[in-house]
C-alpha cells in the first residue's frame, strides 16, 4: 500500500506544440490535445473506495500519528526525523515534516467534493442519497484532521475542480478554524439526512466499496454521530454556552456506537498491505518506547505494562517479550533525552502490529467522551459507569493489536515473529482493574482520571495518538494542563502547539508563506480551539 491510486485524477493536456503544427485547426487540436486512453469520469462509489483507504492510511495512520505519538510520549522518537522531532531541532517547524500529508489531505477533500457532487442534484449520479451521505462524513472528517493539525486553512476554494479536471483556484485563500468547524457540523448535519435516504441512481449503492460498512447506512449515521461528539467536545472553550454543549457530547454519543463492532475500523492490511505504523517501523526503525508512557502504567498497576512492550530485535530476528518493570530486559527511552540509536532500547510491541486495523473513530472514543461530559456536569455515578465501559474496550482493543502483533504473517521472510510469555488481560481482568486501580483515582479527580484513561487507551497502532494531541492541546487551554504528564524537558519552551504547514503551498501561495513565516508560530500560536485567534 505504498502507493495509492488518485482514481479522480484530472488530465494534463500536451503543453508545447512545435511551429510544424501552428496551423492545425482548433478541432485538430483539441482531438490531439485530448486523452482516449484514461476515463475522467468515476463513479462515486469507486471514488468512495480510495477515499477511505487515503484516509486510512495517509490521513489517520501515517505522519501525523507518528509525529504526534512522539509529541504527546506515546512513543519516542531515535532516529532522523523522528529524533529531531523528539528534540525539537527543525522538524515541528519545518514546512516539509507534514508536506505528504498535506498533499494526501487535500487530494482527499477533493475526491469527497467530487462524490457529493455526483451524487448532488443536478449531478450525474442524483439520487445516490446514502452515498452523497458517505462523502459527507468523509468530508467531516478530512476537513477536522486539517485545521485541527494546522488551524487556519486553505480550505473554502481548495481542492475545488472544473469539469476538464483543472483546479478552479490555484492559490485558495486560508479560511478561519472557526468558519471550517461550522462547516465540519453541516456537513454531518446532512449526512445524517441523507444516510436516511436510499441510493436511487441506475449506477447503484457503495455495497463492496463501502470499506468500512459494506454499505450499512445505520452504521455511516453513528459515525457521524461520534464524529459530531468529538467536534463538538475539540470547541468546548469557544462553546457560548458550555452545559449545553456538554448536554449536545452525551446526546450525540448515544447516537453513535453501540459497540466496537460498529466502530470505523479500517481492517484491510495483510502481509502486503501494512499498517501504517508498522510500514514507517518497517521502513525507518526510528521509534522507541517511552519511559513516561512505562510510569503512568506502572503507577496504576495496570496490567497493559505486562503486553505492550517488547526487546529491540536481536540477531535471530526474534522479539522478546518485556513481562514488566522488575524485567532485566526493561530498558525504556527518556523522553527528549534519549541517544539517537536504532533497535537499542525496548519498542512498544504496536510498532510490529502488522496487520491490525486503523480507527478512523473508536467505540471507546465515544465512551470516553461520553464519561468526559457527564463528569464535567457533576453526574459522576453514571460518568464512573461509562468509564469502566470505556477502559474495558480500549483494553480489548489493545489486546486486538498485540493479537495483531503475534500472528502477523512474515514480511520478506525477514521478520521472526514474537515470543509470548504472558497472558491476555480478560474483560474480568479489566474489570478488576479498574475496580482496584482507576475508581479511587476517578473518585479523587474524575475528569483527570478520565483523560488519563483515554491518554492510555490511545496508545497504540489504531492511529489514535492525534487525538490524544487535541486532547492535550485542549487541556492546555482549559487551565487543565498538568491532568496528563508529559515528561519531555523541551516542551518547556518547545511544545508544539500545531503543524506547520506543507511546503507545496508555503512555496507557492503567497498568503500561506505569509501565515507560515519561520514556523516558529508552532510553538507559540494555539489554535482557535486551543484559545489562539488562528
């Protein structure tokens, strides 16, 4: 899955013409300058398709969750970039860190611009209501991973294309957070109405290109739902009023996912398809487990510290197991003080986690924002109630991604595999837990205990650790920044508070060059969420 085709791709015509053919006519040219050979229109469900893997594995699991894992000490970066990053020497500023992603981000909206736009009336897939829902989502979706990573956005004119497939604005002005998350809650607004509908047109539903739901429409409109959770909850700090908000998370997360069955799980990888975190471990070896990510384990019992790390590779190409903090071979990466070393301290055990699915958004997102909202109204019984829910899937999940870990199939007949020594935490077993560890803690600060479960639960090879980035970010702004500790010693001065944005554009847009100045802004400028004007 290393490349991934743009299927609505537009066509350049021939550019330069010798002096030979100046005096051809105007049919002539066109018939010359035209491509038989590629089609320049796709229908909406086939669009769908690419959409969602993009999203998957460019949009959710690739940079920006490497990047961030590393900022919010989910994982520490040894090597390269992610060592730079981790030291904050060049990369959180550069406009080239997050410049594929930006690319992968934008093509994106422009494909989900173009479903519902076929699918709209007037287009030429009108009627196809379910599928237009499908690209709304989608768009919700892409347009929030934009400005959440990078704020103030070209966004209104971008990615927009005229019918020959030339786009309609070269250089789309930068629209405001705020003016896109208004957006962000339209278009789920509409999806929800439309996903109600039925697809009509003689070119029929999404069925097998759905990737996530196989054309469940149900399931689309409880996504959508948790999406509208979730963004309602990134703005709680602008909300005009506050317990309405929080009222507005508890309802739309009722409406979302029931279970983690219906959770937007991306579950396409196989021995040539990777997960992205396993691709980029793969590919760079530049990642390590984190000492502060081992502590808040260790301070709470947690029995995730018995299956989530494991030894670098050794010789034999096989991986150890790391069955604790009393382990010889325990040897975790200081945060921000780490030596620039490959396969040298231990690895979280996901970074092997092959085949396991990218969450576009998780059942037990949803719980934990749930939980989040009812403890900031004061309902803590029934916040303590969802939480214990919560922890419970997002161990289940985890234990899904070690499983995933564990039976992955061999990658060129080079990778040995690792050995099991100790057993899967059970539902019972996470019960316990937090009936014996995370209750008292709840009991003492509920909305912190809260974010710290979520922190924990986070972690992993889902490409959750953005959220956990927002969180964080989010947490900073409320007065509420030391509820997740974060031991790196350079987010003294150097917390990246945003991404820069991507070198194509600062290159050639002259009002993005402008926003993006040096890049220091990223250490200084929150975004609008965050409290920042920008």
């Amino acid at each position: 899955m290393k490349t991934i085709l743009d299927i609505t791709k537009g066509f350049m015509a021939a550019s330069v013409l010798s002096v030979a053919l100046s005096g051809c006519s105007e049919d002539v040219m066109d018939r010359i300058n035209k491509d038989n050979d590629h089609t320049t229109d796709v229908q909406a469900k086939f669009i769908l398709a690419d959409v969602i893997t993009r999203t998957a594995f460019c949009n959710v699991g690739s940079d920006l969750n490497t990047y961030e894992a590393s900022y919010v000490e989910h994982e520490v970066g040894t090597h390269n970039q992610l060592y730079r990053a981790e030291h904050r020497s060049n990369e959180p500023i550069a406009s080239t860190t997050f410049n594929n992603t930006w690319g992968y981000l934008y093509t994106t909206l422009k494909n989900v611009r173009v479903i519902i736009d076929k699918c709209s009336e007037g287009g030429t897939q009108e009627g196809n209501d379910v599928t237009k829902g499908m690209g709304e989502v989608m768009a919700a979706l892409t347009a929030g991973i934009l400005t959440d990573s990078f704020g103030d956005t070209p966004y209104s004119e971008a990615s927009l294309i005229s019918e020959d497939g030339t786009p309609v604005h070269m250089q789309p002005k930068i629209d405001t957070q705020e003016s896109i998350y208004t957006d962000i809650h339209a278009l789920l607004d509409q999806a929800i109405i439309d996903l109600q509908g039925t697809d009509s047109h003689a070119s029929g539903a999404a069925r097998e290109y759905d990737l996530l739901y196989s054309g469940d429409a149900e399931k689309w409109v409880r996504f959508a739902y948790g999406l509208k959770a979730r963004y309602t909850m990134h703005t709680l700090l602008r909300a005009a009023d506050q317990r309405q908000a929080l009222e507005n998370v508890i309802a739309y997360a009722d409406q979302s996912f029931q279970s983690a069955d219906e959770q937007a799980a991306f579950a396409w990888y196989d021995a040539n398809n990777l997960n992205p975190l396993f691709d980029f471990f793969w590919s760079r070896e530049a990642l390590a487990a984190s000492q502060s990510m081992s502590e808040k384990l260790i301070e709470r019992n947690d029995p995730r510290i018995r299956r989530v790390f494991v030894e670098a590779v050794n010789d034999d190409n096989i991986i150890n197991r790391v069955e604790g903090p009393d382990s010889e071979n325990f040897f975790m990466a200081p945060n921000g003080e780490n030596e620039q070393l490959q396969t040298y301290y231990n690895t979280s055990i996901f970074v092997y986690a092959q085949t396991a699915p990218t969450l576009l958004m998780s059942y037990h997102e949803v719980l934990f924002l749930k939980a989040e909202a009812l403890a900031r109204l004061g309902r803590a019984d029934e916040a303590k109630a969802v939480l214990k829910e919560a922890v419970i899937a997002g161990i289940a999940n985890m234990e899904n991604s070690v499983s995933a870990a564990l039976t992955a199939p061999q990658v060129l007949n080079t990778y040995g595999g690792i050995v099991e020594t100790t057993e899967a935490i059970t539902p019972e077993e996470a019960a316990t837990y937090f009936d014996n560890e995370v209750a008292p803690l709840f009991d003492a600060n509920p909305v912190k205990e809260i974010m710290n479960q979520k922190y924990i639960a986070f972690f992993g090879a889902s490409g959750e650790s953005p959220e956990a980035y927002n969180d964080i970010r989010r947490l900073m702004a409320l007065g509420e920044e030391d509820f997740i500790t974060l031991k790196n010693p350079n987010n003294d001065s150097r917390f990246p508070l945003r991404c820069p944005y991507g070198n194509d554009d600062t290159t050639t847009s002259p009002e993005v060059q402008s926003a993006y100045g040096n890049g220091q802004y990223v250490y200084t400028e929150p975004v609008w969420w965050a409290g920042g004007t920008r």
